[in-house]
C-alpha cells in the first residue's frame, strides 16, 4: 500500500523531468551562437536544464501528488502517522546534492578555464564606454578608430575596455561572454566570433539616464570583407585634408568625442539640447538669464558645462573633462600629421552647418 | 471629527513634524556655515546633514526617546503597560507603544502599506515596458520607479519580519515580551523616517542607480540618490537593534525545560535571520555613508579619478546584499515548516537537520557575495572558489525541501488558506531554487548576469521565501491577532489567482532575460522578439496586484465581524494556540513549562506544553 504511492510518485516524476526538459529547452531559448564560446557555454546550459527538470518535477510531482491522495476527510480528527524523519534518508539527501553541486563545479570550472584562456596570435581591440556611447580602437591597424565593432570571423579577439565615468558591461548575446567596463581599470575580454552578420552590443550594467540605448553596431565579416574594411578606413583622408566642418561631424560621433549621445541634430530632445538650429538661438539659462548662442558661449558651454546651465536640463550630466581629452587628441595629431587643429574649432563649425 | 484629532496628535505625525523641522533646522545650520566660509550656501551638504537631524528630530518628536532622555537626568519611567487611557484601543497603533504584539502589527500593518506603494510603482513600469518605445514615462522616471521599487521592497520585508519575529517569538517561547521593550520600538519607529527620506528622494530629482547604488554612477545622479542612501542607511539602525534585542530575548527568556531543540522551529528561523543582521549590517552601512560622504564633501573612496576604486564599493555592498536575502527568506521557510506539521497532523520531519540548515544556510551566505561581482573584472583565481560557495547554497536548501516533502508525505492534508499558501510558497520557492545555480557557474552566468533571467529568479526566491510564506502567516494568524476568523472563500480567491499570476510572471521574465532582454532598461530592442512575453507579464503583475488588494479587504472588513473565531481553530500544538484569542496583553498568565516536543502530532497523551500551576516555582 506504502510502496505503491512511493513508485506512483517515482513514475510520474521521471515522466514529467523528461517533458520539462523538452519544454524548457523549447521556450527558453538561447539566441544564435556565433562564437567559439557559445558552443561550451550552450552545452552547460543544457546540462543545467536537465537538472532543473529532474529537481523541479521530483518536490512537485510529491507535494501535488500528496496534497491530491493524502487528504484529510472533514469528520476525520485523528492524526497522520507519527514519523519523526529517517537519518539514512537526510543522509542521503544532503550527500548527492553535495556531490551534484562538485561535479557541477569542477565542470564549471573547466569551461570558465577553457574560454578565457590567451590564445596565440589574439587580434586586441580596444574598447571605451562612456555615458552612452561605445567606441572601438585597432592597435594593430594604425589606431583605427570606429564606432562600430567590426570583427573578422574565426579570428581570436582579445577586448581590453576602460570607461571614461561610470561602469558599463560589455553584452553581444550572441557571443554569450559578458565583461564590465570599470572606470580606472583596464578589463579584459576574449572571445571568437563564428558567424558573419549583424549583431549588437548591449549595455548591461544601469549606467545613467539613457542605459537602455547604449548599444553599438557589431559587423562579423569575412577575411577579405574585414582586409577591405581595414584599408578602405586606412586610405581615408588625414585629419590634416578634411575641412572643420567634415572633422566637426567626426568628433561629434561615437567614433570621435561621443556628443551624439546627448545632442541629435534633428530637433529631437535626447538628454542635452538638439543641436539643430542652436547657432545663434535665444536661450534661457536655469538662473533665468537669457543668452544669445555664439562661438564665445559655445567655447565655455563645451570646455565648462558647469559655468551656465540652460534651462529645462540638468547639470553635472555633460562630461566636464573635455578640455584635457581634446589636447591629448590634438597632440595626437600633431605628432603624427604635424598640424595643429582646434577641436572646439571644428565642432563650433560642424554647429554652425546645423542652421539650414 | 475625534479620530482626527487622535490622528494628529499621534508619534506618527508629531514625529513627521518633528522631522521637517530638524531637517529644517540642519540645513539651515551648515548653509550658515558655508555662507560664513564663502561657499556656496544652497549645496548638497545641507541637505545631507539636514536629512540626518531630520530622523533624530521624527524619534524626538514621536517620543520615542522620551524615558532614555528621563534616564539621563535620573527620572523614573515605569513601564506603562496596558491600552491607552480614555483613548479608543486603535489609537495604540499609531503610538509609541511597548508592548511586543502592538509593535508587532504595527510593523505589520506599515509593511503591507509599504508593499502596496512598491508594488504600484512596479505596476506603473510594467505598463511602460509591455510596449517598445517610451509610451508613457521618460527615462528619468522609469529609473527612479524601478530604483524605488527595488528598496522599498526591501523596506517592506524588513519590515515584515520583524512584524513575524516580534510578534511570534515571545509567545512561542513563553516570555511576557522582548528583553528590551524600549528597544523594540526605537526598531520599529526609526524606520519610518527611513521611508520617508526614500519616498522624498523621488521627489527631489529621482536617481537612477537601481537599489544597489553603485559608485561612481552615484556621483553623477541627481539629488535623489542621497535621500535614497541615507534613507537605506537609517533602515539598518532598525535591523540592528531589532536583532540584537530578539537574540538576547531567546537566549535568556524561553519557557522552563524549552531547550533549543524543543523550541519551535521559527524561533530557530528567527535567531538565524537576526544573526545575519546583526552581523552583516554594519557593512552596508559603511559602504553607503562613504558613498553619501564622497558625493557630498568629496571624501575618496570609491571614484578612480581620486584614487578610489568602484569594486571597493560592490564588495563591502554585497557582503551584507547577499546575506540579506537569506534575512527574508530564512523568517519565510519557518514559517513554512511551522506551519506543514500542522496541516498534515504529521511531526516536522527531520526538525533537527531543519534547523542547523537554517545556521547553514546563513554561514554558506556570508561566504557568496562575490557571485553578484562574476563579470565585475575579478580573476578568476578569487571567482572560481565563490562559483563553488554559490553551488554550495542548494545542498541545505535541498535539505530543506526534501524535509517537507517528508513531512506532508502519507499526512492528513487540508487545504485552508494558509496551507495553500505554504504549498504555493513551496512551488515559487522551487522555482527560485532551481534557478539559481545556473546563475552560479560562471559560464552561463556570462551569459544570464544583469538580465531578466536574474530578474525572474530572485522574484521567484523572494516571493516564494518570503511574501507567500508571509501571506500564509497572516492568515494562519490572523484569528489569535484579531480574536475574528478571514473569509475563507476570499482567501482561496486570492491563492488562485496570486500563484498563476506569479509563475507567468517569474517564467516569463526568466525567457525575456536569456533571449537578451537586459535588466534595468527603460526600453527595449523589438528585435529581440520579447514583446508577447512582456504584455504577459503586465498582465501577470496586475493579477497578482489585484489579488493582494483582495487580502487586503478581507483583512480589514473580516475585523469587523461579530462572529469570534475558535480559540485554536487548527489544533496546533503550539504554545500561542492554548491561550484566549487576541492574546492577552501579558501573554501567559501563568508560566508553562516545556514537557515534549514541538511537533508530536499523530503520538496521543503526549504535550508540548504544560501550564504551570498559579503558585508555581
Ligand atoms: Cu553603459
Ligand atoms: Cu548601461
């Protein structure tokens, strides 16, 4: 009679795991893998799952099934049987979950060892997050500097990430490796990607206002797609041979000083004013003052955003440190094209293009 | 028109008036200072302090430290026990109050307050998540509505275990009341201001750092932040003294012949959550006074361009973060095993390995704090031995389930509300639990860390470990608090329509969060393909939403009723059962001394409990 319940329930629970499985594998979906990553990393999922089905349909199946058979008839006062508990059975239920948990450990263990270990011959790629906007740099293609993430396949990538203010965290879902991005430190993140196509990255640590959109362009190509890339990026013009106005719109970009984040140039309000129309508009300031844009006010708004707030935005959100990123960048260039140029120069003429 | 005048002459608004002035008075005291030092007088610093005082002005102004200030100048406070005088009886909630059982529903009734406000701020992002685009909030307010929803919830269970633990352990181990009454609703008060900075905080510009608060994107929110941290900090002042004063009850107040492994299995619940708080709380305390202190004054710890470091800040976070959880859910599990015995007329099986799970359970949990930091940059020489202390968690807690199993297996079940709230308890928790170790090994944790994965699991872990089990006890106890018995029918109404409701949505999130859908996110891709999920976790949340609101009246209209509820309506064992229902305002009178176990059900002639004879020792 006793025994008859205990298979019952023993029957249906290895039942129900096996469906479990299946539906669990059918709606919990993992996206495409399109790294040599995913590959380790989808098989641990599976693994997990299968244990999800087992210990989820064994306390179910026995708690429903109980709760269904063993019910009290309403004029029954008496009580169940007086059972205390079973050491043998505590026993048992501490030590094979002690040895699930090792096994499942050590397996752990192999795949986080496997898929961060250096591989020979790493492309690295440099990677800056800052509020909210990503861009990419290639040490070993001249700098090259982009703002979107362009990979060739089957190529080991070695991403070392600093952020410029706060954390941000490093996500293409399809990659499945995930890194944060600290302020002050230099993260590392390895990974190949498989599969050509179009991905994103997402950014996956809250980071301020606009986290939700912080996301880039991830292009995986092939061999030669990725040679042309390199050289069409290679051949285009030197800072030097672009007018203000064309290096105004570069620094601008993600790719350049990220201002885009904040400022569209199509009348939409993002986190700072549009940019659209800005030279020479009424403004009122939040102390209630009223300016009229020009170059002087443009130069302080950029160089010490703090000095005047316009009204309806909050301060303390533009980043302050502008000026010493653009004297590293100008020294740049005049080390390497041996011109000087002026940032604030190029962006006031970039703004100016924006009355039309 | 004379409850309105009881109203506002409560502690409840004579210390929210004593707040506005203290606060008041200390931002005008250091704009002062600044003024005179030629600083900038309207600035953050005033604020902050001005926060601070503003507590001590709501303790000061509710009378909560009126008998230790008549201490200091040497003046006798007698201990006045007993409902107000010439006031009506519910007046004593809305007062300083000694007595453990009003402080208990007093906390009682603030944290279901307290969950109805965080639970409308999750409903109102809900509706702006079931689309893509912004349809209804801007960002701003969306990340001040999740921030705030995630410690006020917190606030809520806080505050709802102490509700538990205050007014449970005195009865259960036969103590007239708390070793330190005073204590006990310092505990209790002190936390109302630490609402009211937090709700304050949405006012003054919102922030937008979640609940974690991590630096240095503190330095960067608005004004907000400050309020919600120091908010935050206050609440620990509450955690620590309220533990501190139920460790000392336990230890020297039990019943005679009560041995620890005779008492009931909550008060080993209850000891193990008041250890963790009373060891873990002072960390997060540090940790959010140097975040306070480097915005304010620009003290440095924390941000890389002074020379601090971010990771400082998530390790001394978590190190009580993580524990917490198992503050809400250790309360909720013995609640859970309280509870099964009685319904199934069947002893608590294994209650030993129960209750040293419970220790363990707290000890494997100040040794997992760095999985919140998996993908933070740590090597993975210190990241591998947390993934094995993080998989380690699941073998008490197994322990755990496979004891209940045992317990109801070949019982005498009956389902009234509060055994399907236990059983519904058992299922989200199982959810959670089966969840969690995916999230512990770090590969997939790569994979599913800050997503709607994790979202789902500790919804799941939370729900099942505190608030089902939590609901259970309200009704399982209602009849002893109020003397009235709830509607049963309603009460099963909200049972069924509360524990789909869950699933839905805790699975639902799961499936968002590994398709790619990130935590914390305003808006999201529709490329991902989550939109259908979403619109059924809207809908999921407004159930359950509902559902509460359905406990909530029957709670209030079922104390009105004429008809008296039975005094032990379950047939419990239990200390609290064999006394008049509401329980008297000295609890025993008589001593009783322990003569068996907790949980004989099925053993005739066998007590728990003896009541000791009028003249007794
Ligand atoms: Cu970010
Ligand atoms: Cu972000």
């Amino acid at each position: 009679m006793k025994k008859k319940h205990l298979l019952f329930a023993t029957g249906l629970t290895i039942i129900t795991s096996i469906l479990l499985y299946f539906l669990l594998t059918a709606i919990y979906r993992l996206p495409t893998s399109a790294s040599a990553e995913a590959g380790p990393i989808d098989q641990l999922f599976h693994i997990h799952f299968g244990f999800i089905a087992f210990f989820f349909s064994l306390i179910m199946v026995f708690v429903v099934y109980a709760a269904l058979v063993f019910r009290r008839r309403p004029d029954d006062e008496t009580d169940g049987p007086h059972i205390h508990g079973h050491t043998g059975l505590e026993i048992t239920w501490t030590v094979i979950p002690v040895i699930i948990v090792l096994g499942l450990g050590v397996y752990g263990t192999n795949v986080l060892v496997d898929i961060t270990a250096p591989q020979p011959n790493e492309m690295v790629v440099k990677v800056h997050a800052r509020q909210w906007s990503w861009s990419f740099e290639y040490p070993d293609y001249e700098n090259i500097s982009s703002a979107e993430l362009i990979l060739p396949a089957n190529q080991p990538i070695r991403l070392e990430m600093d952020s410029e203010d706060v954390i941000h965290s490093f996500w293409v879902p399809e990659f499945r490796v995930k890194q944060d991005v600290v302020p002050g430190r230099t993260t590392i993140l390895r990974f190949t990607p498989t599969q050509a196509g179009d991905y994103k990255v997402r950014c996956a640590e809250i980071c301020g206002k606009q986290h939700a959109n912080m996301l880039a362009p991830v292009k995986v190509l092939s061999d030669q797609e990725f040679t042309a890339w390199v050289d069409e990026r290679l051949a285009q013009p030197l800072f030097a041979e672009l007018t203000p106005e064309e290096r105004g719109e570069i620094w601008y970009s993600a790719e350049g000083f990220g201002c885009a984040a904040c400022h569209s140039v199509d009348g939409t309000q993002i986190v700072g004013p549009t940019w659209l129309g800005l030279f020479g508009r009424e403004e009122q300031m939040d102390d209630g003052s009223t300016i009229v844009v020009d170059e002087t006010y443009l130069r302080e708004s950029i160089l010490n955003p703090n000095a005047k707030i316009v009204s309806g935005f909050n301060a303390n959100i533009m980043p302050p440190n502008y000026e010493q990123r653009f004297a590293e960048k100008q020294a740049e260039i005049l080390a390497a094209e041996g011109v000087e140029i002026d940032i604030v120069e190029d962006l006031i003429a970039y703004i100016k293009t924006l009355n039309e | 028109m004379k409850a309105l005048w009881y109203f506002l002459t409560s502690s409840f608004t004579r210390g929210l008036i004593g707040q506005a002035i203290f606060t008041a008075i200390g931002m005008t005291f250091v704009n002062a200072i600044r003024s005179v030092m030629g600083l900038e007088a309207n600035a953050e610093p005033g604020v902050v302090f001005g926060a601070l005082l503003g507590v001590f002005g709501f303790l000061l102004g509710a009378g909560v430290l009126t008998d230790w200030i008549k201490w200091i100048f040497g003046k006798e406070t007698p201990l006045r026990h007993g409902p107000p005088q010439g006031k009506p009886e519910w007046t004593r909630y809305l007062n300083v109050d000694y007595n453990h059982k009003v402080i208990g529903i007093q906390y009682g009734y603030t944290s279901l307050l307290v969950l109805l406000v965080g639970g409308l701020f999750a409903l109102i992002f809900r509706i702006e998540l079931a689309q893509p685009g912004m349809t209804l909030l801007t960002n701003d307010q969306y990340n001040t509505l999740f921030s705030a929803h995630g410690i006020v919830m917190i606030t809520a269970m806080l505050l709802g275990v102490g509700a538990m633990v205050n007014y449970l352990v005195p009865l259960m181990i036969g103590a007239a009341d708390m070793a330190f009454p005073r204590l006990n609703a310092f505990s209790y008060w002190v936390g109302i201001p630490a609402v009211v900075l937090i709700l304050a905080g949405m006012v003054v510009g919102g922030w937008d750092t979640g609940w974690v608060g991590y630096a240095p994107l503190t330095f960067r929110a608005p004004l907000g932040v400050q309020l919600f941290l120091l908010g935050f900090y206050v609440n620990g002042f509450s955690s620590i003294a309220g533990s501190i004063n139920l460790i000392v009850t336990v230890a020297t107040m039990r019943a005679k012949g009560m041995t620890l492994f005779r008492m009931p299995i909550f008060v080993w619940a209850a000891i193990a959550a008041a250890i963790i708080q009373m060891t873990a709380t002072q960390t997060v305390g540090v940790a959010l006074l140097m975040n306070v202190t480097e915005r304010a004054i620009g003290l440095s710890f924390f941000n890389p361009a002074n020379g601090g470091d971010p990771l400082l800040y998530q390790h001394l976070f978590w190190f009580y973060s993580h524990p917490v959880v198992y503050l809400f859910i250790l309360p909720g599990l013995g609640v859970i095993s309280e509870l099964l015995p009685v319904f199934s007329r069947k002893p608590l099986f294994g209650y030993k390995w129960i209750a040293l799970s419970s220790l363990g359970i707290a000890l494997v949990g100040f040794l997992v704090w760095a999985h919140h930091m998996f993908v933070a940059g740590l090597d993975n020489s210190l990241r591998i031995p947390f993934m094995i202390s993080t998989l380690f968690v699941a073998v008490p807690t197994g322990v755990k389930f496979f004891s209940w199993v045992g317990t109801i297996w070949e019982g005498k079940i009956s389902l009234e509300t509060p055994m399907l709230f236990v059983l519904g308890a058992i299922s989200v928790f199982l959810i959670g639990g089966v969840t969690g170790p995916i999230l512990g090994t770090i590969p997939t944790d790569m994979h599913l860390h800050d997503t709607y994965w994790v979202v789902g699991h500790f919804h799941a872990t939370m729900f099942g470990g505190f608030i089902f089990p939590f609901f259970a006890a309200i009704y399982y106890w209602y009849p002893k608090i109020t003397g009235r018995m709830y509607k049963e029918s309603l009460g099963k109404l909200h049972f069924w329509l509360m524990v789909p409701g869950f699933w839905v949505m805790s699975l639902g999130q799961m499936a968002t969060g590994i398709m790619g859908m990130r935590r914390r996110i305003a808006d999201y891709d529709p490329a991902l393909g989550v939109q259908n999920i979403h619109v059924l976790i809207t809908l999921a949340a407004f159930v359950i939403g509902w559902s509460v609101l359905i406990m909530v009246y029957n709670l209030v209209s079922s104390a009105r009723s004429q008809e008296l509820a039975d005094p032990n309506p379950w047939r419990s064992r239990s200390p609290e059962w064999q006394i008049p229902s509401p329980v008297p305002e000295f609890n025993y009178d008589v001593p009783f001394e322990v003569v068996g176990d907790p949980y004989d059900y099925g053993l005739s002639g066998v007590a728990y409990i003896r009541m000791a004879p009028a003249s007794g020792d």
